[in-house]
C-alpha cells in the first residue's frame, strides 16, 4: 500500500512539472511574437519629413526647412555664404490681409524678397504664399506647396453659376481658385557658422497683423544626387589637399 502511494505521488509531481514548463514555453512564444512581424514598434514608425510646422493666432507656417545646397549653388550653408529658408504661409483668416514684415536667426541677416509684382510679402485672406527654394524658382511660374499642389486662394462664388441637371445649385458657396502668384524668396545672408543637416536653427517669423512665432527650423536632408555631389566634391578636396 506504501509502494502504491508512492508511485501515485511521483506521478502527479511529474504531471504538475510538465504543466508548468507548457506554461513556460507559451509566455516565451507570446513575449517573442510581440517583437516580430507588423505588431513590432518598428512597424509603426513614420517617415521623416523636411519641415518644421508652426501656427499663431490666423498664421499657419507649413514645412519650415532651410534648403541643402545644390551643387555649383550661390547657396552653400557654410559660415561666411548664405542659405534659404522654404516654407509656406497660411492666412486662415476669412477678411484681414497680414504681411511678413521681417526675420530674425543668429545665423545671419535675412533678406525677405516678396512674390513678383507685389511690394511686400503679403498673404491675403484664405491664401497660401510660397517662399521658394531658389532664385531660379521665385523667378518663374507659380510655386508648389509641399505636397506638389499648387496654392489656391478662395474667392466668392461666381453669381452666373448655372444649376445642375438635377436642377441645384452649385455645391459649395466658395470657388477655389488658382493666383497664379509667384513665390516669394528667403536668404540667410553672411552666415555665422555652417548650417548642419541634422540639426535644428531658432528662427523667428514676425507677422504685422497676427504676431511672432519662433520655429526650430531643420535642414533639407536633400535629394540623393545633391549629398552624392556634395560627398564626391568634399573627396575631391581633401585629396587635393593632400597632394
């Protein structure tokens, strides 16, 4: 009777061990499963993006970058050169115009050059105003926002708008239309030091109507082919250098 419960007893404490090691073995398969496949953290990370935002009071400022330097560029982000700032301006408000009126960094002087054909850096009602990424470009046809957009302003609807088939009127009672306007321009002039892509700059945007914001400005990473230029230039100098 002795030998039965000792056996009986052997029995059970193996089956307990066994339940406790299939326990074991699926708190590892469930801890190692949230590591892998699209519920990782890694899967949830978004892509980097160029610009800075910023809004204040009516103003909102949209993909706030200084520019990387294109190669053979007048714009080498080096201390003692100059750079430009992009980005686009909002006015969200529905009647009262505003304007950019000035820009401060410790980087440098900035140069505010307003759209063509207007005497100041002004963003009317509902509108959107580009400042460029090159001279080149505030110089010729109507800007692209960040999105490749062109910017569009709202005007009143049209008075001779003819109803639909239905026999409704027209959908919305506004008109988004194109301006057709020019960007403006930006320069940081006479840097004070070199501008790093990595790094974020304290700029400063004074508005006449709606205040002054301060936004930490990034630099462009640029595209593939500009650090590829600019990598194989800084190769190039250093070899000479050492010759």
């Amino acid at each position: 009777m002795t030998a039965l419960k000792a056996v009986t007893a052997s029995t059970g404490a193996r089956r307990r061990m066994v339940s406790v090691a299939a326990l074991a073995a699926g708190a590892a398969l469930v801890l190692s499963g949230c590591g892998a496949g699209q519920i990782s953290q890694t899967a949830t990370q978004v892509a980097a993006v160029n610009g800075n935002h910023a809004d204040i009071d009516r103003i909102s400022l949209r993909n706030v970058h200084i520019v990387f330097p294109a190669a053979g560029s007048e714009y080498t982000n080096a201390k003692g050169g100059k750079a430009i700032i992009a980005l686009s301006v909002i006015n969200n408000g529905e009647t009262v115009t505003d304007e950019l009126t000035s820009i401060t960094t410790d980087l440098g002087s900035v140069k505010i050059t307003p759209p063509a054909g207007d005497p100041a850096f002004r963003i009317e009602p509902q509108q959107t105003v580009v400042a460029a990424t090159s001279a080149a470009a505030a110089q010729g046809t109507a800007a692209k926002d960040e999105h490749g957009a062109t910017p569009s302003t709202t005007a009143a609807p049209s008075t001779s708008a003819k109803p639909d088939e239905h026999g409704a009127g027209p959908a919305s009672d506004k008109t988004t239309v194109n301006p057709e306007k020019k960007p403006g321009l930006i320069e940081i002039t006479g840097l004070t030091r070199d501008i790093t892509p990595g790094l974020t700059y304290p700029v400063t945007f004074n508005f006449k109507q709606n205040g002054t914001v301060t936004v930490q400005v990034p630099v462009d990473a640029g595209t593939l082919a500009d650090r590829h230029e600019g990598q194989a230039a800084t190769t190039e100098g250093e070899h000479k250098g050492g010759h």
